[in-house]
C-alpha cells in the first residue's frame, strides 16, 4: 500500500480527494493536514465521511508529512503551494499540486495573471491533463493539475486544432461553473441571495485559467488564441463550456464527431456523446467523466459548436488529481475513479 498525504484537507477539493481515495485499493490515507481545523474528526469538516474514514487533522510541519507520506496531494491556496512543495520534493515525495503556482512555463505569466511574485521559479512541473500528457505524467516527480475550465476548454477543443480544420485565431470559450469552483470561503459573489436566481459573468478579459488554456492549445497550433468568458451560476457543482470555433473547410456534424471519437477512443473518462445530444450537468456530476457533444455546424457562417461538460471539483480537480497519481505510480488509471453520476 502507498502512503498518501493530503496537504489542505479541509477545502472543497480535499474533501473530495478523501472521498475519492477512501475508495482506491492501492493506498493508505496516512496524514491529512489543516491549520483552522487541526485536533478535528474528518468527519466534523467533511461530514459526508462519518464512518467512512477514522482521521482527525493535523497541523504538523509540511517536513514530516513527508518523511510519512510516500505520495502527497497539495490542496491548498494558490500562493501557498509555491512554499509547501519544495519541501516536500526535497524529501523524494512525489506531489500532484491542486494550485495554479506550478501549471505555467513561463512564471513570468504565473505573476501576471495570479499577481504575486514566485518564490520557487526553477521548479518545473508536468502539466496533469492526462489526455494530452500522459507519457510525461508517468515519469514526473511534481504534477501541475489542471484548472477546472482548461480541463474543459482544452479537452473539447483539441480534436479540432490537431485535424487542422478551425481557425485557431478565432476561438470564443462561454463557460459556467458551479459555485464550489471559488471555493470554501464566504464571498459576496457567492452569498445565496446574491447567487440565486443569476447568472454572473467574472473576470472576462483577465481570468488566470486564460493563459493556462492558451498555453496548452498552442501545442496544437502556435497562433490558438481564445475569448474566453466565465460565469458563475446558480448550481453546487458542474461546468459547462460552449465553444464556438469557425471552420476552415465544410464539415458536417457526424465528420466532426467522427474526430472527437477517434482521438478520444482509448481515453476511459472522455464520453463523446452522439449526435442531436447535448451534455448535461447531472450526467458527469460526482465522476470523472468529460462529456463533449453537441456538435452544431452553422453552414452559413462556418461555425461549429461543440459543448464539454465536467464536475468541476472531480474531473476538474480532485478526480483528475487521483487519476494523474495513478499514472505515476502505475496503478490502473481508473482505480478509485468509478463513481456514477448522480441523475438527475
């Protein structure tokens, strides 16, 4: 058995990392930390886990979590990773890092975006989508796991860039994300009464996940550049993007299905969908599943429109965190990740 160590185990996405690996029958969960909630039962912050796992929290420095841990999710705030990992790399502990502070080539973009300086610039991350990465992801020591809208927004645009057959310079992203995408903490803009009943765009030129979808989407084509505008609706969990993308010859909608089922054939959480269906929250909600259909074509404007559709703390998070550990310590890529979505 592996030991596993969840760093910020007390947020959205440690909660459903304990959820998930309370499953997975090739690890022990050997530490799980919080500072707010140290001393606790698992179980006070995550009730859902009442009798299910026997943990309490601790706050112990990030040193000992890995002389214990063989194996440590990073689930803490972005800016805080950059402090934790290090630490815990020094100690040969393979790390998946839930935080953005890791997912960038170029820190200089990392600063731009996320507005604060990095304190450990030469250490390089593999970017955690297994679908495009997965080979890399087998050898690395440090995962990045991706953004829940790039997860999305890449996963559903990829076949179309590698065919060659949109213009990469015109790519519109309309995405929704449930209220858990912020996180635990109270916000104004995710009070119920100012949530409920709304539908609120954010950040509509300067979001942090634009330059991490760009980044991956111009391995596919160099000149890819996306519009791209997230909103906050008035759901618990889920995402959805609509992507809009101009064709470059004529296409019907079976032949660009046909692309999405051949790249995606052997990917054992991307579900192409068929024609005339369109993605729904409740159909991937509690999985790992990517949903993508849709598969419009506008002929008199030489659009086509193809729709991605995730939970946004699995597939989007913790799901996808599980199923990148998987992958590097050879485990069966699927172990701990067959959770059924909840419909309706």
């Amino acid at each position: 058995m592996v030991k596993v160590g969840i760093v910020g185990a007390s947020g959205y996405t440690g909660g459903e990392l304990l959820r998930i690996l309370a499953g997975h029958r090739e690890v022990e969960i050997a530490c799980v930390t919080s500072r707010a909630h140290a001393d606790k039962p698992v179980h006070r912050v995550h009730p859902n886990l009442r009798d299910v796992l026997d943990l309490t929290f601790e706050d112990i420095p990030y040193e000992r979590v890995a002389e214990r841990c063989d194996f440590v999710f990073c689930a803490t705030p972005h800016g805080a990773s950059m402090e934790i990992v290090p630490k815990l790399l020094e100690h040969g502990t393979r790390v998946v890092d839930l935080s953005g502070d890791f997912r960038f080539a170029d820190v200089a973009v990392y600063e731009r975006y996320y507005g604060r300086k990095h304190v450990a610039p030469g250490i390089r991350a593999t970017y955690g989508l297994p679908e495009i990465h997965r080979e890399e992801i087998k050898r690395a020591k440090l995962v990045a796991n991706p953004g829940c809208y790039p997860t999305a927004i890449i996963l559903g645009l990829v076949p179309l860039l590698k065919a060659g057959v949109i213009d990469s310079t015109r790519i519109v992203a309309d995405a929704k994300s449930g209220i858990s995408g912020a996180g635990n903490k109270p916000k104004e803009t995710t009070h119920f009464p100012n949530a409920a009943e709304s539908v609120l765009a954010y950040k509509m030129t300067t979001h942090q996940h634009l330059p991490e979808i760009e980044q991956e989407l111009q391995r596919f084509s160099s000149e890819a550049r996306v519009s791209f505008v997230p909103h906050i609706v008035p759901v618990i969990r889920g995402l959805t993007a609509t992507l809009h993308c101009f064709l470059t010859r004529s296409m019907s909608p079976e032949e660009v299905r046909q692309l999405y089922q051949e790249y995606y054939r052997e990917e054992p959480f991307v579900r192409v969908l068929d024609i005339g269906e369109v993605p729904r929250l409740s159909a991937v909600r509690g999985s790992n599943f990517i949903d993508i259909g849709g598969f419009a074509v506008d002929e008199e404007r030489g659009r086509v429109i193809v729709i991605a559709a995730i939970d946004n703390l699995v597939k989007g998070a913790s799901g996808q965190a599980v199923q990148n550990m998987n992958i590097m310590l050879g485990f069966s890529e699927e172990e701990g990740l067959g959770s059924i979505a909840i419909h309706p």
